[in-house]
C-alpha cells in the first residue's frame, strides 16, 4: 500500500471513529491513538460476534444493523436479554480482569462496526492515564444505564405482580 | 352508584391471560373520553375498575382485562351474551384537545397499553393533524405483545414510529430487547413542542418520564394514568386516595407535574 493510500485509511477511519456517538468529542490526540487500535468490521445475520468464555480481546462500535445480547443455559433456547444498535457498543468485558465474555453476541441484522483491539487500546490506556480516563468516562455511563436497565428487567415490572 | 346491566357482546383472547370484552352500553349510559374507566361488576364476585380501550367514536365500550384475580379472572371468563354491572364511565381524560400540531410520545408498558388504545385511535383517525407520533412499548415478552395487529396496521397506514421492545425473548424475536426507555431518541420530537403520553407499572412510569426530561420535555408536557385502589369511583370512599388527590375522580389521568412532588412520597 502507498504511503498515500495509508494517510487516506488513516483519514477515512478518523472520520468514522468520530462519527460514532460513542466517541462524541474525542480529542484529535486521542483519535489518533484509538484508530490505530481500530478497524472495519462486517457480521452477517446470525454470525456471532462474540462468544460466552472467550477473551475479550475486542470491543465493538456498532454502525449498522443491530445485535443480540444473549445468555444460554443448557437444554434451552438463547435468551436474548439485550439487543443493540446503531450507536451503540458491544462488550464491555474487555475493561477488566479476567478480559472474557459473559454472553454471546450474534447480529440478527447485518451488523456493520469498529472494531478495536483490546490489547493494544489497554495497552495505550496504561501508557497514557488520561486517555484512561477518558476512556472510563464513556464506559461508565453505558454500565450504569446497562445496570438500571438489568435492575428493571428483574423487577419484572409486566408480570403478575409488576 | 347502582350498576346498569351491560351485555358481551364479543370476546377475544389478546395473550395468554389478558382479554378484550366488546359490551353494548346499557341504555342512558353515554360515549366515553380516551383515558376514562368503567366499574365493572361481576355478579356474586365482585367490582373492579377497567379502562376503555376501544375507539370513543364506535359506540360501545370496550374492555381489555388481565386476568389477575378473583374478578378480573371472572370478566375475563364472560362468554358472548353473558351480563355484566356496570357504572361510569369515570374519571379524567387524556388531553387530546392539546394535542394538535405537536409531536406526540405515547409510551405504554405491558397492560398500560389498554388505557392509552383509545386514544391511538384518534390519533391515528386524523394523523396529519399532529406532528410526528411515536408509540413506544415496552412489555415482558414477544407472547405478551398486546395488539401486535393494529400496531402494525397503524405503522404501514400512517408511517408513525411504532417500536415494541420486550425484556427478554428467544431467537424468534426480531426486535428490540430491552427496556422500554431504550427506544427513546431526540430524533423522535422536538422537546419544544411535543406532548407525552404513558401508561404503565409506576416503576416504569417514572423512569419514561426521567428519560423524557432528560431530552428536555418539560413536565408540564407528560401526562400519566395513575392506578389505585378504586372502588367507588366518585371520590367518596377514600380507598383510591393520593395525598389531596383521589385517582379515580381527579385521574386516572395527571399532569406529571402536579403529581411529581407526590410520587416520591413513599408512604402514598
């Protein structure tokens, strides 16, 4: 690849990174160090997109389509607990340690998304305390909105005695 | 106070538990307002307040019912032709008069839904007499879906934003999962001029309306049906009792900013 085709790579998936609502006002510094952990992915319907024990070697930025969040129990169906879409993130295990996923992630539409390497974004974290931190405010807000709505779920509002 | 004696005149099975009764109004018994209820009364069990969810504008009253007790189990048992005692109808009204040229949210969450059908009715009868509609419903799983049909009759006819989302589901589910403030987005009205609607467990309520705030909705703009302990229904016995406030003769319909304060109470 040319030097010039990289610089527009490099161009083209800044404006993506951007783009995506989860990366709302990330500093150009920042941007540079995230799109070298970052790349395009594709998943076809009912591909998965992560699996329940695997390393949490990535996380994903969804820009199309939408995925299902789900937990298995032997003998049964999937139960889907959670879909995402557009906007959204997928994983979230990838922060801490033991670095696994605790559910399975299959697109139930083409899922178009960023991709970013978890290694090597913990790694830049760790280098690099503020971007850390910047980091961690943009996760932390998905984990409690994820935890209220978990909250809800259990309350079984709807049911018999909601 | 003394029930008129109203006849089935038809009756479907909405899910599992929940079902719609078409009633002829007893004689001398007027149209209704989306958002009013009927006392209805099962001879030999009991009485119990449920709400319209039919059009205002058909003429008859109809009832969705979740069968959840000794009474609400006995009217969901009625067979076509089988009597029923009746009074209302009662209580206040969703306030459609407001409505016009806004953006219009109506969220629902499970049988919440029922209360707020009349008023999708009149809405969806004129559409382009308001801004953009948007239905929101949240409910427990895809087999809990309550009037999956017109929704979608609604959608293809009118071209609204009507999302159902379901708390948990299996792999035949294609739509959303998760909680019903999940499918709110500042693409769907303009906090401006926009007007909301809800209905639902209070649980959720609360939280539709913290998440419609927080789009910039005022609270003079929200308004929700509130459910108590009816019995009455004319603010005389107290049972429905809500600070100053009884549910069944000054709701079940509230402006949420003259409820705020007590919503947080507790004890109430």
């Amino acid at each position: 690849m040319t030097e010039d085709l990289q610089e527009r790579g490099r161009e083209g998936m800044a404006r993506i990174v951007r783009e995506h609502p989860f990366f709302a006002d990330l500093k150009e510094e920042y941007c540079d160090l995230v799109c070298g952990c970052a790349k395009n992915v594709r998943f076809e319907v009912g591909e998965y997109i992560l699996r329940e024990g695997e390393p949490a070697n990535e996380f994903y930025l969804i820009r199309e389509g939408r995925a299902a969040l789900e937990i298995n129990a032997p003998g049964r169906t999937g139960i889907t607990f959670q879909t995402v879409g557009p906007g959204e993130v997928v994983g979230v295990s990838w922060l801490v340690p033991p670095y696994r996923w605790t559910y399975d992630a299959r697109a139930v539409e083409r899922v178009r998304a960023i991709s970013l390497d978890a290694e090597c974004l913990r790694g830049k974290c760790d280098d690099d305390p503020a971007l850390g931190y910047d980091m961690m405010t943009r996760f932390v807000p998905i984990l409690v909105q994820r935890l209220q709505a978990t909250r809800l779920q259990l309350l079984d509002v709807y049911g018999r005695d909601g | 106070m003394v029930p008129a004696v109203a006849r089935v005149k038809r009756r479907r099975q909405e899910t599992a538990d929940v079902w719609t009764l078409d009633l002829d109004p007893p004689e001398g018994v007027g149209t209704f307002a989306p958002g009013q209820f009927n006392m209805l009364y099962v001879l030999g069990v009991g009485e119990v307040p449920i709400s319209m969810s039919g059009d205002p504008e058909k003429g008859r009253f109809t009832h969705t019912v979740r069968a959840v007790g000794a009474v609400s189990e006995a009217l969901a048992g009625l067979k076509r032709g089988s009597t029923v005692g009746l009074r209302g109808p009662f209580g206040s009204a969703w306030p459609l008069q407001e409505v016009a040229g806004k953006d219009v949210i109506v969220m629902a969450g499970g049988i919440g839904l029922a209360p707020l059908k009349p008023l999708l009715y009149r809405l969806f009868a004129n559409p382009e007499n308001y801004g953009r509609i948007s239905v929101l419903y949240g409910t427990r799983s895809p087999a809990d879906v309550l009037y999956g049909r017109e929704l979608e009759r609604w959608r293809d006819k009118t071209g609204a934003a009507i999302e159902i989302t379901v708390d948990h589901a299996t792999g035949e589910w294609h739509g959303p999962v998760g909680v019903v403030t999940n499918l709110l987005s500042p693409n769907l009205f303009d906090p401006d001029n926009a007007i909301a609607f809800i209905c639902g467990p209070e649980v959720m309520m609360r939280f539709s309306v913290s998440s419609l705030m927080d789009l910039g909705l005022p609270g003079e703009s929200i308004h929700i049906s509130m459910e108590r302990n009816m019995k009455c229904a004319v603010g005389h016995c107290g049972h429905c009792q809500f600070g100053p406030t009884f549910i069944c003769k000054d709701g079940p319909v509230f402006r949420y900013d003259r409820l705020r304060d007590l919503l947080s109470v507790r004890e109430l």
